[in-house]
C-alpha cells in the first residue's frame, strides 16, 4: 500500500492544509454510516477526525475500516482539510488505511468505568483524550520550571535519593536495605543538600521525585512525588516568597500560553487561572487563625491548617495566598525563629485558590550552630546523621532559604483534578503501587 504525503503529527496538523500528510497512531474511536466511516485517530500529539467515504477509497479499504476495533494502530494518509465545526479544526479526508497491529476486546470504552478500574489499567488510561491533556499539561509545568529558574542563573545540582537521615520528620521515612547492615531512607526532599549546594553555587535547585510513607488515604497525598527546590544563599523569608510568587505566576502563564486545547478539554474554567497575578496576598498565620475563627470554622491556635481549613482561607482569595510565621512546634526543626517572636518561624506556606490547598512550603533556615544543635536534639535525630549538615553553620554560615514546590499539587490545581492520582502517569499511594 503507498501512503501519500509526508508524515506529520496532529499537533502540528495546520501546517498541512490542503495537503496530502500520513498520520501513524490508533484507532480512538469509530462510527460508521453505510457510505462514511468516521474514524477518530490519535497519535500521541492529538486527536482528529479521518472521514473516509464509500466513493474516495478502494472497495478493500473500505471494508477493513468496517471491522476497527478501539486502539488498533495503524497508518492512514489523507488529505487535510479546515473545518470550523472539528475540535481541533481540522479533518483528514482518509484515501489509506494500513493496519499495524490488532486490538482485541480493548478494556476501556467510552462507557464509564470506576476509578479503581481505571487506575488498575493506568497503562491504558493514559491513552484517553483527558489523561492525555493532563499529562501534557504536566509536561508544560515542568517545563515552566527549569526554564524559570534556568533563565534566571539557578544552578540545577541534583540531591541523592537514597540518605541517612529524615529531613521533614521521621513519621513518613520509607527505609531500604542498603547492603548488609546500613538503613538507608528514601528522600522527603532534597533540602539539607541543596543548602549545602547554594553554599557552594549560590543560587541551586533540585528536582527530583521525593518520597513520604503517608499513611493516609487523601486526595493530596502521594507517597512518590516530584518537587522542584530552589535555595539561595543570602535569601530572607520576603526573598523566599517573592521567588514563589514569581515561579508560580510565570508557571500559570506558559500553560495558558501553551496549553490552551488541553485546559479547554479539561473543561477548566481559565479566567481562574488568569487572575494568577502579582502581588499574592500575603498573610501571618495568627491573622489566617483570627480568618478561620470569624468565618466560622472554628481554630485554636498552635495548631497545623487540616484540609478544610486551607479551603476556608483560601476562599476569601482569587489567587493563591502565601501564610508566614507558623508556630515552630509544628515546623520542621531547620525552620529560622523569627527574631522578634521566636514562637513562630520565619516559614511561609503557599495556598492555591479554589480549595487546592498548600502547593508550596518553604522558609529561611537556622543559620546559628548552636541553635540547630539544639533543635536536631529537641526533633530527636540522630546527631552523626547531621554532621555534615552542621559543618555549613561552622564555615562560614549565611542567612539563607528556600522552598519545594509539589508539581502534582500544581498540576491538580491548574487542570482543576479532583485527586492527585491523576497528575502523575503512575500514581504511588497507600494501597496503590500497580501498574
Ligand atoms: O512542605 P513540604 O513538606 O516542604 C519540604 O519538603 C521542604 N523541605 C521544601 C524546601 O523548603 N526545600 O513539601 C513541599 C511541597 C508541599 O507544599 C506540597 O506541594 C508537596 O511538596 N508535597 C506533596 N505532594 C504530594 N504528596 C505528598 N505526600 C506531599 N507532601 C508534600
Ligand atoms: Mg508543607
């Protein structure tokens, strides 16, 4: 069989009308009326429509269109033509059609299924048109990401996975064997090395998955997650939250520039997104306690913001809010004191809007020896694990700080998901580690 045309991606489909082009992807779905087959293709890059009609075609291809099943893989040529009324705006007017490999009883259908059911074929899930989106969108905010801090002299250095230590407490370490009698842990974060990085290049970031044996079951919880980390050497707390505010509004802009038919298909409403602008509403967390208490959602203070409340005050925001100033006992223990009340930590949390919850943590850290000697004490860790740590307060120590942006958080926000399972190819949770 000859294919007519050169080989082209759906994406970049506009280039070609009214030209010959060969497309190579699967059968998404077909419908057929006794003179037209209606054959709906998706490479990987897109989706559209091939229509090919009794009169256009030989009488053997169009009979083998008749009998498509759901994801076959195969090649068609056509020739591209505008239509306003085609998603995407275009349709191929299909002239072949070759077969590359069958497909039997493909298990998802247009029907509904559950998410159980989906998620146990996560491996094919992933070929739906939403799943697609998300995944691109997913891939644009990474993108987003390195170019933001690339563009901006942020040196990538990247942090191990396997440590000796917890760096966000010891609740939700994942121990591994590591050869024949040392316990290693996979990462929480990249932090305590990045610090040791900026020392070292000034201005670092780490991205990598990080790991948290969350034992609970929640929308927000993954127990394998990526994070990007910047830390910068000399950074105040007001210099942690500009950088966030800066990284998360430039990240918002390249998906709406970049994204658009995958957030359309997504049904998001983008005017939310849009409003995604400096200056963030900044405010203490003794203010967001006195917000909770006036707005009926009762709160004492000293205590961690749960879900519903994270909802609540973001709910008085159109974009997202940056608290500062927890409590230090529910911080972790490298948090800097504030000076003038060293019950709360130079610290600041980034709620998105919408109820999406904390996207961002971060702080300045302690830049005194003593003091993070005695808090590594007050946190129980073990001290040898932190000499090294330590060694960055004895050689010339430096006011400095920086923060970890969750990407799922932020991919679940921006294409407005219902649960974070969905912002990864491969979600990993509490009852969840197939396929
Ligand atoms: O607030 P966290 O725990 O902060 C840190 O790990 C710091 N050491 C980062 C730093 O200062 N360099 O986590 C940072 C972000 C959260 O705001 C959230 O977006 C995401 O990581 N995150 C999770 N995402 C998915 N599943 C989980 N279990 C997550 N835990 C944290
Ligand atoms: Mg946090």
């Amino acid at each position: 069989m000859t294919h007519q045309g050169s080989v082209a991606y759906i994406e970049d489909i506009a280039r070609y009308e009214g030209q010959p082009v060969v497309i190579r992807g699967w059968l998404h779905n077909r419908r057929s009326s006794g003179k037209i087959h209606f054959l709906t293709l998706r490479d990987g890059s897109g989706f559209i429509q091939a229509v090919m009609s009794k009169a256009a075609v030989d009488e053997d291809t169009f009979r083998r269109a008749d009998h498509l099943t759901q994801e076959t893989s195969l090649i068609v040529s056509g020739t591209v033509r505008a239509d306003s009324r085609a998603p995407g705006g275009f349709e191929l007017d299909a002239s072949t059609l070759e077969i590359v490999g069958t497909s039997v009883d493909y298990p998802i259908t247009p029907k509904e299924h559950g998410v159980d059911y989906l998620m146990d074929r996560r491996h094919l899930w992933i070929r739906s048109e939403r799943q697609h989106a998300i995944l691109r969108v997913r891939a644009e905010v990474i993108a987003a990401v390195r170019r933001f801090f690339d563009d901006r002299g942020f040196i990538l250095a990247d942090t191990p996975i396997f440590t000796p230590a917890a760096c966000e407490g010891t609740t939700t370490l994942f121990p591994v064997q590591y050869f024949d009698d040392t316990t290693a842990y996979l990462t929480q974060s990249g932090q305590l090395y990045n610090e040791a990085d900026a020392m070292a290049l000034g201005l670092v970031y780490c991205f990598g998955p990080t790991f948290r044996a969350e034992k609970s079951k929640t929308r927000r919880h993954l127990t394998e997650f990526w994070m990007v980390e910047p830390e910068v050497a000399f950074a105040t707390l007001e210099d942690v939250i500009t950088l966030a505010e800066d990284l998360v509004v430039s990240v918002v802009q390249r998906v709406l520039e970049r994204r658009m038919p995958e957030l359309k298909r997504l049904e998001r409403d983008v005017s939310k997104l849009e409003q995604v602008q400096k200056p963030f509403p900044r405010i203490s967390y003794d203010e967001a306690v006195t917000m909770l208490n006036a707005k009926g959602q009762p709160f004492e203070w000293g205590g961690d913001f749960g879900a519903p409340d994270e909802t609540v005050l973001a709910s008085s925001f159109d974009r997202p809010v940056a608290v500062h100033r927890y409590p230090s006992k529910i911080k972790a223990f490298y948090m800097e004191p504030d000076p003038e009340r060293p019950d709360v930590a130079l610290c600041v949390d980034v709620l998105a809007p919408e109820g999406y919850g904390e996207i961002i943590g971060g702080s300045q850290r302690i830049a005194d020896y003593d003091l993070l000697v005695r808090r590594i004490k007050e946190h129980d860790l073990p001290p040898e694990a932190f000499e090294w740590y330590l060694d960055l307060r004895r050689y010339g120590s430096v006011p400095h700080g920086g923060f970890g942006m969750g990407i799922e958080r932020v991919v679940t926000w921006i294409c407005g998901l219902d649960h974070l399972r969905e912002a990864i190819p491969y979600a990993r949770m509490l009852y969840r580690i197939y396929p």
